[in-house]
C-alpha cells in the first residue's frame, strides 16, 4: 500500500471519524471501500461481482453528498474581503 494512500486513510479517520464531523457509518464505508480497492489494485485474481458493488453506488452518493456539506460548510463567504475582486487588465 503506498504511503500517501494510507496517510489519507489515516487522517480521514482522525480528523472526520473520530470527532464525529463524519458518522461512524460513513466512516466504516470509507474504510471497506479503501480496502476493497487495495485488494482489487494489489492482489493477484480478485474481482468484485455486481451484486456486491450495486449497493456501495448508494452509499458512496450519501458518503460524496456528507463531505460535500461539510466543504461548503468550511467554505469562505463569498463576501469575504478579496475573494470577487476582479483580476487586473493587463495594460
């Protein structure tokens, strides 16, 4: 397993999981899926069958749609100072 993979791994679960801004649900789906994706991309003759992953597309939608508000959420206002100002014409 590379390293920055699992620096990743590692980080989400301190710093989402375990202080609960990401469900334990959530949190174990990450981590089947991580898992899951290493067998499939490290080990020799593994294969998923589509009764298996069907349902992971759900989820992964809930799990997407769950950091997706916590991004925003984190977001700068629009309306902080700097952030529409236009870029300079060139002269």
């Amino acid at each position: 397993m590379s390293r920055l993979y699992y620096a990743c791994y590692s980080l989400f679960n301190l710093h989402f999981v375990k202080p609960g801004a990401v469900s334990r649900e959530l949190g174990s789906l990450y981590n089947d899926l991580f898992e899951n994706r290493q067998k499939g991309d490290y080990m020799d003759f593994v294969s998923f069958d589509g009764d298996q992953v069907r349902p992971w597309i759900a989820q992964t939608e809930v799990f997407v749609a769950e950091i997706a508000a916590l991004v925003a959420a984190d977001a700068p206002s629009a309306e902080a100072p700097g952030r529409d100002d236009p870029a300079p014409s060139p002269k």
